[in-house]
C-alpha cells in the first residue's frame, strides 16, 4: 500500500497511510495532512487513488502545487519517489515498509542516531550510494548543514570494504569526529553529515572474544613475564603522557592565539546587521517571507531596537496580512462572491509584492462584474424600461467608463428616451475616468490612447476595435470608411491598417498552432511579427489584447522550459529560458520566483568555493559558472565579477 512522506521545513519526516483511497491536505487543522505554514491555504489539495494509482489535484491555492518543479492546473499522475512541494513542505509518495522488505537485514546498513533518523535503518545495498540534500541522491537528508551532494558510499565488488568519500560539501564529512576527504568505514564508525550522525553497522563483522591466555609464536607467558612487561609498559606511558601534556600546553598556545586572531579579525556588528538587513529585504520581495522572518529574528536578537529591523517588521507583518486577504479573496470569487472578492482584493496596495496577484485576480472579476450587470441592463431595455436600463449605467461606469459597448448602450438609450420624451439626467462618463481606473482595467480610455496617432474619430473608433480584442469588427469599421468620399485621401492609411491586423491575426493563428505542437522556436517567431504590426498600429503600454496574451503565454512556456532544464541539472539553460521571460516582464511574480531558485544554486557554489581550497583555473571556471545563472544586478554576479577581476 502506498504512504505519502511529508518533510517538514526543520527537516522532521512524518508518513501517512492513502489505505482510505484520500487525503486533503491544507493548513486548517480539520485535514488529514495538516501543513501549518501561511504558504498553505486552508483547504490546499486532494491527494486520491485512483485504479491503483496515485494522482493530487490543487484545490484552489493561492501558491499552487509542483510536481518535479512544474506547477500543475488540474489533477496530476503522481508516482513513487517524484517530489511534490506544497509551501516549503516536500512530499513524497512511497511505498509502505511491509512491502518494501523481506524482513532479512543487509550486510552494512547505516543507522540514524538522532532526530528525525533516530533509530531509522537505512541499507547500503547499491556499489555507489549518494548521500545529500536533493532529492537525486540515494540517501536524502534535507537538513540545512547537508549539501546537495554531500558524500558517496562505495561498496566493493567483494562486498568486503566500504569506502566513503566528501564531495567537497560545505559543512564535511566525519567518521568519528574526524573530518575526512576519504576514509575506510568499520562496524561501529560514526558517521555524521554536516549535523546529521548515523552508525554504520556491518552485520557480518566479527565479534571481540576475550582470551584467557595470552601466546606468542606458540608460547603462553607466564604470570612472572606479564608483570615485567606490565611494568615496561606503564613506564612507557607515563613517557608518552608527559610528552603529550607537554605537546597539549603547545598547541593550547597555538589555539588561543589563533582564537585572539579571529576575535580580531572577525566583521564588526554593524556589517553584520547591515547583510541581515539585505537578506530580510530580498526574501520579501522574492515572496519568501518565511525565510524573511528568520532573518528578522536574527537581526532583532543582535539589534532589538535597530531602526531598519524594527521597519521590515511592520512591512513583512503587512505582507503575512495582504497575503490572506488575496488568499480569502480567491476563495470568495471561487464560490461566485464577486462583489466580496472585489472590496477584498481592491484593500491591497500598490506596493505590496501580492498587488500583481491581485491585479490580476481584479481584472476577471471586473469583466465578470460588467458582463453581469451590462446583461441586466440589456434586459430591461428589451422589456423597454428605458428609464431603469439607463440608471445602470454609473455601476458599469465606476468599472470600464471606456467601454466601447457601454458607450454605444448609453447613447442608444439617451436618443430612445428623447425621443419618447422620458425625463432623465444625462450622465457625463468623463466624471468616473478616475474612479474607474481601478486595479485590473485599463487606466486610460482607449479612444484617448490611441486618438493621438490618427487624430480622426472615425479612423480611432475602428482601431478601438482591435484594440480590446475584436480585430474583425475593427476591419469591418476600416471597410465602411473606404467607402465613403471623405476618406477617398486616406485610402492608403486605412488599407495599411487593414493589412497589418489581417498579418497579426494570420501570425497569431500560426504562432498558436506552433504553440500546441511544440514548436516553441516558431511560436516566437510568429509572435514576434505580431507584436512589431500591434506596435505600428497602438501604443504598447498599456499592452493591446493581442499584446497581454502573447507576452502571458510566452511567459508560462519559457517559464516552463526553464524549470525542466533545472531539474535536469542544466542551470546554464535554466537561466536561458528564464532571461527569455525577464525580457517579456521583468517584475513577473512567477520570472522573480524562478531567478530566486538559481540564486540559491549560484550562493552555495560561491559557499563551496570560498571554503575549497582550488586552483586559480578551477576558481575562474565556478566564477564564470556563478555569473553566467544571475542577472548582473545580483550581489552574487557582482562579487563573483569583482573576484575574477582581481584574478586577472
């Protein structure tokens, strides 16, 4: 039967059993998993078996799910050994031990001495078992002083001699508190991975016998020449005694000076407070505000009254806060709650790192909002209560006064009602261009964007068209212009304009075909011809429909690309990709959470180096590796730029 292995965040493990065929998981306590971090929503997943195997579906989250580092959409094919990360939790699907053993111990095994492997029996059965961080090892240890590669275990062909190795990890290697590049392992040997010890047992090792008599070449000593070789022997140690606690006091002297250098030596507080202070900023604004409160506890410790501590505490106890409310206003717009998901979303501010989120959410509630009421008010005018059609026009005001379509409505109305003399007190739009420019519409009447490169109503009006996303209605607009006398001088215009969004829709068409087959290279290239004629015919910013979608769907693909290429290991292709969607949007929540990942790859290979001693070519290459995975406004490119400098 399977299990689900969930490892905490202080690198605990705890197993659940799938027996009853599902388990939700969230951060409520009402779950079978529960996963108490604000990175958890409160109803976040549902994993299920399903004949015979095992699939997890998102829930609505606000942080979604990854399996294997790809965000999932809908109910994913989970199997055994494949990493889901839910927050900073990693689950596993496993199998449960009854099945996994026979019951008969293998040869060496390595048993854990201490939480969360305390007692926990891991066999050694492959020739060369990896031991480390990620989860690509044999042996995963997710503890912080574990590198990602941390060590290698061989076994011989002979299956007599275990041999371990460092990879060259951060915090070493021990076999009995001593530190080792190398070392031979023997029944008993402790081991210990940075903080994590075990025992290596080898079962078929044999056993002390003590002996009653002792021989040599056959002879047995008698009781008079094992006192005499007692007593040579004890005189010998007190010479070897007192040579040591000679050479003790020496090297206690050596200590305490090198003690007294380092106390010297070491950064003063003030620097120390000032890397904390960068530390806590920087994982707030890449989202991590776990890490951030980490940070801030460390900083506070040494300052309780630093200034900047004291700031970023208000600022990261505001983003815990603004979090929620995006998280309570996803879940009301999931159960139809609008208006409620709206009040909430709209409380984010601007400078939030959730306003992006938000702004997003806003925008399809708002189109949701005005497609409802413009209905209701389309409706009433059918059922020709004019009056009461025309009194929904400020609601759909306060949300799109630019709208095209309620323009027309509102125009319609205002000459039906002139016409059978129904009093009413004409609304100027003009009055909601400010208050209608809320998070997730456009900020600037279209008509007004785009007037200026035409300065001609009828020409501009037609552009609109296609502006918002309705290219044919735009040609068709074109085609009665050609039509009449006055346009005759402005032919060429109008057919220039015609062309162009004729070549957008058939490129956007070939780079949506691309896109379904794969061919990501041609999408580009399509998409590309697209963006150069909609930058020919609108302003780009604020984007045009066909603009907001392209960039969006080339985001998600690169995006993806560049996290298949970091699980594989390829952090070089990775950045590649990712840079890809930099260019598109810099600020992308899901581009700063990608670059972030390779941040953390970029920080331990510079860890690893400062603490290796390497060749000055090998040194040079990890620089060049270390700069060519971060952008050049990383500390971490800046300082491996200034160290390759001062090689040179």
């Amino acid at each position: 039967m399977e299990e689900l292995l969930v490892t905490y965040p202080d690198g605990s493990h705890k197993k659940f059993s799938l027996s009853k065929g599902e388990l939700l998981i969230g951060r409520d306590s009402d779950n079978d998993v529960v996963l108490p971090s604000p990175a958890v929503s409160r109803r976040h997943a549902r994993i299920y078996m399903w004949d015979s195997q095992v699939f997890i579906e998102d829930l609505g989250s606000s942080n979604g799910i990854y399996v294997q580092g790809k965000r999932i959409n809908e109910a994913a094919l989970v199997k055994p050994g494949e990493p889901i990360n839910i927050g900073e939790f990693t689950l596993n699907v496993i199998y449960s031990d009854e099945e996994e053993t026979d019951g008969k111990p293998p040869r060496f095994y390595l048993k854990g001495r201490m939480p969360p492997f305390k007692d926990e029996i891991i066999p050694l059965e492959e020739d060369e078992i990896f031991v480390g961080r990620i989860d690509e090892n044999h042996i995963v240890i997710t503890h912080n002083s574990v590198s990602r590669r941390h060590s290698v275990i061989k076994i011989d062909s002979s299956q007599e001699l275990v041999k371990i190795s460092d990879l060259e990890s951060s915090n070493g290697t021990f076999v009995d508190g001593k530190r080792i590049k190398e070392a031979i392992l023997q029944n008993g040997n402790i081991i210990r991975f940075g903080d994590v010890e075990f025992e290596f047992i080898d079962t078929l090792a044999p056993k002390t016998r003590v002996k009653k008599e002792l021989k040599l070449g056959g002879l047995t000593f008698s009781k008079n020449m094992v006192i005499a070789v007692s007593i040579v022997f004890i005189l010998l140690f007190i010479m070897v005694v007192a040579g040591s606690l000679k050479k003790r006091a020496e090297q206690n002297k050596i200590l305490n000076q090198m003690a007294l250098n380092e106390k010297t030596q070491k950064p003063p507080i003030d620097s120390k407070l000032t890397e904390l202070v960068e530390k806590v900023k920087q994982n707030i604004d890449k989202g991590d505000l776990a890490s951030a409160k980490l940070y801030l506890r460390e900083l506070l410790d040494m300052d309780p009254i630093n200034d900047e501590g004291l700031k970023l505490k208000g600022r990261l106890e505001n983003e815990n806060k603004y979090r929620d409310m995006l998280e309570s206003g996803d879940m009301k717009y999931s159960i139809g709650k609008l208006d409620e998901a709206k009040e909430m979303l709209s409380k984010i501010p601007t400078d939030s790192i959730y306003y992006e989120s938000a702004s997003q959410k806003l925008k399809d509630i708002n189109t949701k909002l005005f497609n409802q009421i413009f209905s209701e008010m389309l409706k009433a005018k059918r059922q020709k209560r004019y009056k009461e059609a025309y009194d929904y026009i400020p609601r759909l005001a306060k949300i799109n006064p630019s709208s095209s379509d309620l323009i027309s409505e509102m125009r319609e109305l205002e000459r039906i009602m002139k016409q059978k003399k129904i009093k009413f007190t004409p609304i100027d739009l003009a009055q909601y261009s400010e208050k209608g420019s809320e998070v997730g519409t456009i900020k600037k009447d279209p008509f007004t964007l785009i007037n200026p490169m035409y300065n001609d109503e009828e020409i501009t009006k037609a552009v609109v068209y296609y502006y918002i996303g309705k290219p044919d209605n735009a040609l068709l607009e074109l085609s009665k212009l050609l039509k009449k006398k006055e346009y005759i001088k402005q032919k060429d215009r109008i057919e220039e304009i015609q062309l162009r969004i004729f070549k957008i829709k058939g490129k956007y068409r070939e780079g949506q075909s691309a896109m379904l087959q794969g061919d990501i290279k041609q999408a580009d290239s399509a998409f590309k011809e697209v963006l150069e004629n909609d930058s020919k015919i609108v302003p780009t910013d604020p984007p045009s429909a066909f603009r907001e979608d392209i960039e969006k769907q080339l985001i998600d693909v690169y995006i993806k690309i560049g996290f298949q290429n970091y699980n594989k290991g390829l952090y070089e292709d990775a950045f590649s990709s990712f840079l890809s969607a930099y260019k598109i949007s810099p600020k992308h929540p899901d581009v700063l959470k990608a670059f972030s990942k390779l941040e953390k790859v970029a920080q331990e290979e510079y860890e690893n180096l400062v603490i290796s001693k390497t060749d000055i070519q090998s040194t040079i290459k990890k620089l060049n590796f270390i700069k060519s995975i971060t952008l050049p406004s990383s500390d971490l490119y800046k300082l491996a730029d200034q160290k390759l400098r001062s090689l040179k």
